[in-house]
C-alpha cells in the first residue's frame, strides 16, 4: 500500500501542473523529493508520433547532453524498453523492462542509462482515451527504490489518467482557438464584451488593438468604452443601454469609420459564466480593414475586371448601402448608380446586392 499522507501531498501539484509553467515542474519535484529519487520524469507520445517525438518533462539532472543528442539521433530506434506493452496502470522495476544477456538490452543499459545515471528506475503508463500514452519515470543512479515507492507511482494512477484526459482535452481547445483566432485575425474581425453600464470585460487581440489604436473606439479612465466624435458615442452608449435591458433585442450595426473602414455589431448575450469575473451583457463585434477605400478599389477591379467607377459602386454596395446612399457618397444620379450595378452584377456574376456582398466578403480581398 502506499505511504497516503505522501500521495496526498503530491495530488494538488499534479491536479494543477497543466496550469504550470514548465508543465507539472511542482509535482514532478515533490515526487523525485518523496521516492529520494535523482530523477523523474513525465513523458508524452500522441499516437503516430515517432519514438523521438515526445513531450518530455523532469526534474532532476537529465542525461548529459552528448548522450541525450546521441538518444534523439540514434539510440532511440533500437531502444528496447516496452513502453506500448506495459500495462496500463502498473509501475514496472528495471528488471521487468530489461533482460540481462540480451545484446540489445545489454548496449542500451551500457550506452545510454549507466552514463544517464538511471541504474534503478520506477516506470508506469496511462493512456488517454483519445490514444495519447504518457509514462511517469522515477530513477536512481545508486541503489534500488522500495516496494512503497513502486506503490506510490502506482497509486498516482487514476489521478494522472484524469489529468491527461483533461490535458489533452484542453490543448485540443487550445489548439482549436488558436486555428480560428487566426482566421479571424486574417477576417479583420475581433470581439469584447460589455457589462450593462458599458464597462469593457474582456477583449481578444484583435479588439484590444483597435481599442488601443483605431482612434475611434477605446477606454476611458473608469475602463469604459467610448467613442470619437461625441455623437459617435452617444450613439452606442443609447444602443448599450438598449441592449442590456432587454436581451431579446435585435443586434445593432454601427458604422465607425468609412475609410479605412471600421464598423461594429452589439449583440446582448445571456452568456453565463461561473469565473470570477462579471457576466457580460452584450457581446461587439468589430471589423476594420487595414486598406484605404482606394486601395480596396483597385483591387476589385483588378479582381472582377470592373472598371473604377463600377468598382467605387461596387465597395459601396458590399458595404450595405443602397443603391440611393452609395449614388449620393459618389456623386452619382440614382439612374446612373443602377446602370453600373447590372454591369458589376454581369461581371461578377452576383444575382443581387445579397450576392455581391457574398462574392466580396467571401474573396481573398478579406485576408488581403
């Protein structure tokens, strides 16, 4: 049976290592401290991966850098060690792992673990549902371990499962944002949320810098939200107001700057959160380009084959105004502004305005 009062010790440093930096560095230490070891070591493989693709992890002194270059170039390919075939949830002695006479054996003892200084080792594997092993080492360069340390590896079983589970299921996440923060970072997109007096709570990259740089939208000292010119702000404080007193109204749109173009959607939420932060009200979702309104011209002519004056209209179009709104920003009559919209339709092969902005929003000019 293992030692409970050391097992408990080391169940809140392995319960909150994924939150480490490096990773499971407080528990790996408590554990070399407890079992007297001169090493330990946690080691990832998802499946697939080669031998020598590992996340590894330890506390102690590792292998001397020539013979860990030598392990990563050579050994690891004829390392006879039978991490797939141990059971799950067992910790193995050295002896089990290992057979004396075997030529194999023999090299990889003689070549990598007397000069690693693991002559005595503790060896246990979990796997995670999806696939993923992990296996928790424990090693000494001088005498064995005791049977109540082989125990205790052993008891941290179910424990460590538990935490890979979650591990994994949280670098998947991770991993998942980060593809799509991306994408919307190439979009132009970003997003903050807002409690119901307009106090900003939480903002993604993209957000953060426009607060911080657009010079239309930004905090106040109180860490609210506000806007250039006055009106601009009046305008979204009335539409904040709205929003967090009824969540069931519609979204609203509001345009902060035509050129470069900047615009905003408020969206009241009923998103909740057991965090310790204040639950948001409302949701903004705010979109800027980072071309003039010229710039983004000529490159829908260049893209559709559109002359500039049909381009003008075009952008204008696809930006939500209606054919008399963008007539008048361009100078045009309406009758004009219609005979230019069938030839950019014809162009581009949009059935309508709905379609044009779908060709638009939809084009590699949005991740230019």
């Amino acid at each position: 049976m293992p030692d409970l009062e050391r097992l408990h010790d080391l169940l809140p440093s392995l319960l909150n290592g994924a939150f480490e930096t490096p990773l499971w560095a407080g528990f790996l230490e408590r554990l070399r401290l407890a079992t007297r070891a001169d090493y330990t070591a946690l080691t990832f493989r998802p499946p697939g991966k080669p031998l020598n693709e590992v996340v590894h992890l330890y506390s102690g002194a590792p292998s001397p850098p020539l013979i860990s270059r030598l392990y990563h170039e050579q050994l690891y390919a004829s390392d006879p060690l039978p991490y797939y075939r141990l059971t799950e949830g067992r910790a193995y002695a050295l002896d089990e792992l290992l057979t004396p006479g075997a030529p194999d054996h023999d090299d990889y003892y003689r070549n990598f673990l007397v000069p690693s200084g693991m002559t005595a080792m503790r060896m246990m594997r979990v796997v995670e549902e999806s696939g993923v092993n992990a296996w928790l080492h424990i090693t000494r360069r001088n005498g064995d371990f005791l049977v109540a340390d082989g125990a205790l590896v052993t008891a941290l079983a179910p424990y460590l499962r538990g935490v890979l589970r979650n591990f994994v299921a949280l670098e998947r996440e991770r991993l998942s944002a980060a593809i799509a923060g991306d994408a919307i970072g190439r979009l132009a997109f970003g997003w903050f949320t807002l409690d119901g007096a307009g106090q900003v709570l939480e903002t993604d990259p993209q957000a953060a810098k426009l607060l911080a740089h657009s010079g239309i939208l930004g905090r106040n000292a109180a860490g609210k939200l506000s806007a250039r010119p006055r009106e601009l702000d009046r305008e979204i404080a009335v539409a904040l107001r709205a929003l967090a007193a009824d969540p069931r109204s519609r979204p609203r749109a509001i345009i902060l700057r035509r050129d470069p173009w900047l615009d905003m959607l408020l969206v009241p939420t009923r998103k909740r959160s057991i965090s310790a932060k204040p639950d948001p009200a409302v949701i903004a979702y705010v979109h800027g380009d980072n071309w003039s309104s010229a710039d983004r011209c000529d490159q829908l002519a260049a893209l559709f084959v559109l002359l500039p004056s049909e381009a003008r209209l075009a952008l204008a179009l696809s930006r939500g105004m209606t054919i008399t709104e963008a007539a008048a920003e361009l100078g045009l009559t309406v009758e004009t502004a219609r005979n230019y919209s069938k030839k950019i339709y014809s162009k581009t092969g949009a059935r309508g305005q709905s379609d044009l902005v779908r060709f638009v929003m939809r084009s590699v000019l949005t991740i230019a």
